[in-house]
C-alpha cells in the first residue's frame, strides 16, 4: 500500500521523504482556515505548489500543505491584458493557455514547472525575461494578522532568483493569487542568444515559445524521467574587479554585464571547467547536457544530493575563488535548512 504521507509523488528530485500529514488545498477559505490554524498552534507547517523548487534532506514532521487552488480571470485594458490567476494554477499551463487566448508576454518562460504562487518567491526567468516584468501584484495570507495582503509589484522587492518572499516575509506568507499585467503590443524580448536570431518585426509568440521549449527540452532533464530541480546553484554575481581577475586567468570566463555594473557569472561554466560535467556519486550526477543541474540517477537521498553540492562547491571555490550558493529550498526535520547544516 501506498503510504499516504509520502512525498515521493510531490517533488521533482524523487526523494521518497514523507511528513507527518499532507492537506490538499482547493479554494481560498480551506488555504486561510488550515493555515492560520497550523500557525496558530505553532504546528510546523510546509507550503508546496510543484515541489519543483525542494531538496528534502530528511522526513518532514509537520504538515505539508500542497495548494492546489484554481482559476484565472481576464481583463483587456488600453495598454495591457490583466490576470488574476490562482496560486496552485500551473506556471506552464497558464503559459499556454494565454498563448491560446492570443495574450503573448510569457513565452518566453514555458515550461518552467510548479505553480503560478511559487513564480513570484524567486522571480522565475528563462531566457530574457523575469516574472517581475509581467507581475502587477501579489496576494499574500498574512499568518500573523491573518489577513489578505496585496503587493505592488514594487513592494515584491524583486531581484535575481529573489522577492520579498525569501527575505523579510519568508515564513510568514502563503501566496493566494497573483496579478499580471501582459502589456500591448507585444514586444518579443529577443536578447537570448538562439533568440537573437529572430527578427522583432515578424517574429511570432508562437515561434518564440517553440524556440524556448526546443532548447529547454535539449538542455534541461525532464522531472518525470530523471529527478532534479533545475539549477542547482544561483549564477554568482561578482564585481568587475573580481570577473577581470578570473578572466586574466580563464581567458574564455563566461560573464554577463548587469546594469548595476557588477558581472553575472555561468555556474554552469565554472562547474563544467571544474571538470565535475557528468561526475557521479551514490547515485546522483551533474547533468551530462547542463552542469548546472545536478540529477537523481534513481537511487540518490537528499543527503547524496547536498553532499554533491557541498563538494561542487569546493572544487569552484579552489579552483576559482568563487562561491556557489545553492538555488532550490532544502527541506529538513523541522523545515528549511541551509546547506552548511543539511
Ligand atoms: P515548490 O517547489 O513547491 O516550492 C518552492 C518554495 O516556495 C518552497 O520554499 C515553498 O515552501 C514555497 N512556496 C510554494 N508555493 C507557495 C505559496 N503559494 N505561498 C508561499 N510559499 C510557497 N526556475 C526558474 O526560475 N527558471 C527556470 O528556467 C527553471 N527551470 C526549471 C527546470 C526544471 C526541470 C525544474 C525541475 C525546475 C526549474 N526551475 C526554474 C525551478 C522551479 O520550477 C521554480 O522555482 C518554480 O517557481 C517552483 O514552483 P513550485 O510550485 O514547484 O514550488
Ligand atoms: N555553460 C557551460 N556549461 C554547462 C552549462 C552552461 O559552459 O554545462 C555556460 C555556457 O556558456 C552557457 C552559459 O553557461 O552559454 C549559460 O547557460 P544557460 O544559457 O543554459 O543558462 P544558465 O545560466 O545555466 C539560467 C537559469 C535557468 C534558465 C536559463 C535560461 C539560473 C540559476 N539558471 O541557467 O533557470 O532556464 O538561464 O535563461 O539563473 C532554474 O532557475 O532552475 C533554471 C533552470
């Protein structure tokens, strides 16, 4: 028989964790009621949409709420469509279904897994465009005041792989609804590199989407075949000093210049030129086609997992003095932990 609190089903690494009860989570009253009274009781408690974003080091002894709210609702204004769509609403779904409606803007991002709630906590972005550039607003739950709280996307307070939500608000708010703001015209955003290729003027949502999803398909292992969660580790961000000093050293240093002047580097460039591409150990790897994701080859733990990324870490570090910090949320016994500790 199946165990029923087992997590296996509901994390993209396949890591057969469970905790000690799963909710499952359909409207809005259920998310505010069965939240607030985990809080409330100080029950230790782990909200999830795709579990695309986890690393479960361990079983979890709380409770697992897994939101699967629905709906999107559409408004055309003068300059831009207007959505407000449920948080436990599939990211890719929504891509396509806006695609269909004729509403372009987030093609760009297809195929990233989870839900549309756990788009704005790290500001998702693939290939030239971040959630923050179609984000209107964000509803929270406020476990505190229990309260339905909306932000501008201002007050997100969104950066690279980060928002508001992994910083002050982490831990105190559950994503009940976001808003996007998809603005008209469309203008294809075209800077990735196999995208460059388009010309802006005829260039179609649909070809932009199928170019996305070939390369990521290319690139990028699928969950259902080989558990992972996409990059594993953050593109570092150093200063100009620091990326001229490298690249004396490593002429061919992969790096993008950034509009606060500092220098975003390929993770995936430094691990592969650390010669760990395709290392094994006890059943996990750096992926063969993306050294930045790191897979369970099917038998691999969370601690495997950590441990691969402890010793990647490493060999950067020594080999080129930078610090890789890790993208996806590690899960222990009581809740998130940081790699150091997991
Ligand atoms: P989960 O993994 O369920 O949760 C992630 C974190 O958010 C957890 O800490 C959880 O507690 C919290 N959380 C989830 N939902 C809520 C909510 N409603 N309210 C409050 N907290 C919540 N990311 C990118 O940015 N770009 C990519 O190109 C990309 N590609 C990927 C490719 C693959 C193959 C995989 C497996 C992952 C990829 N990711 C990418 C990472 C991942 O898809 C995103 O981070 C996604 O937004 C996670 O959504 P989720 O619903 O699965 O979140
Ligand atoms: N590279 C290598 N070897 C590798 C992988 C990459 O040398 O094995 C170098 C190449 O020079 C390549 C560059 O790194 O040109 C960048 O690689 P890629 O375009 O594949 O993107 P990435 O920086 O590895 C980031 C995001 C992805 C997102 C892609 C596309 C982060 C941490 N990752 O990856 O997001 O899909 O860009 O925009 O920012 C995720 O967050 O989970 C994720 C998959």
């Amino acid at each position: 028989m199946n165990n029923p609190t087992s997590l296996l089903p509901y994390n993209t690494f396949g890591l057969a964790h469970s905790c000690s009860e799963i909710l499952h989570i359909d409207t809005i009253e259920a998310l505010q009621a069965q939240c607030l009274r985990l809080h409330r009781n100080k029950e230790p408690m782990l909200v999830l949409g795709g579990g695309s974003n986890i690393v479960l080091t361990d079983d979890f002894s709380g409770t697992v709420v897994l939101i699967e709210t629905h709906g999107i609702e559409i408004k055309a204004g003068e300059d831009a469509y207007y959505l407000t769509v449920a948080a436990g609403e599939n990211w890719h779904d929504l891509v396509l279904f806006c695609l269909a409606q004729g509403i372009p803007g987030l093609e760009n991002m297809a195929l990233i897994p989870g839900t549309v709630g756990a788009a704005p906590i790290q500001n998702i972005g693939a290939y030239g465009v971040e959630f923050c550039q179609a984000c209107d607003w964000v509803e929270y739950l406020d476990l505190d005041s229990g309260k339905l709280v909306r932000l501008s996307a201002e007050q997100c307070q969104f950066g690279y792989r980060d928002s508001v939500f992994k910083q002050a608000l982490k831990n105190k708010a559950v994503i009940t609804q976001v808003g996007l703001k998809l603005v008209t015209p469309w203008r294809p955003q075209l800077s990735y590199g196999p995208l460059k290729g388009f010309s802006a003027e005829v260039v179609t949502p649909q070809e932009v989407f199928d170019t996305v999803c070939q390369i990521r398909r290319s690139k990028l292992p699928d969950p259902h075949k080989l558990g992972n969660a996409g990059s594993f580790f953050k593109n570092p961000v150093v200063t100009v000093l620091e990326y001229q000093r490298l690249a004396q050293n490593f002429p061919d240093t992969v790096g993008y210049a950034l509009e606060d002047g500092r220098v975003k580097l390929a993770a995936g460039w430094l691990i592969e030129r650390a010669g760990l591409k395709g290392y094994e150990y006890q059943g996990a790897a750096v992926h063969n086609e993306q050294a930045l994701v790191l897979v369970n080859l099917g038998s691999a733990t969370g601690q495997v997992i950590c441990d691969l990324a402890r010793h990647i870490i490493t060999e950067v570090n020594r080999k080129f003095g930078v610090v890789l910090e890790p993208e996806p949320r590690l899960i222990g016994l009581h809740g998130e932990v940081e790699l150091a500790n997991a």
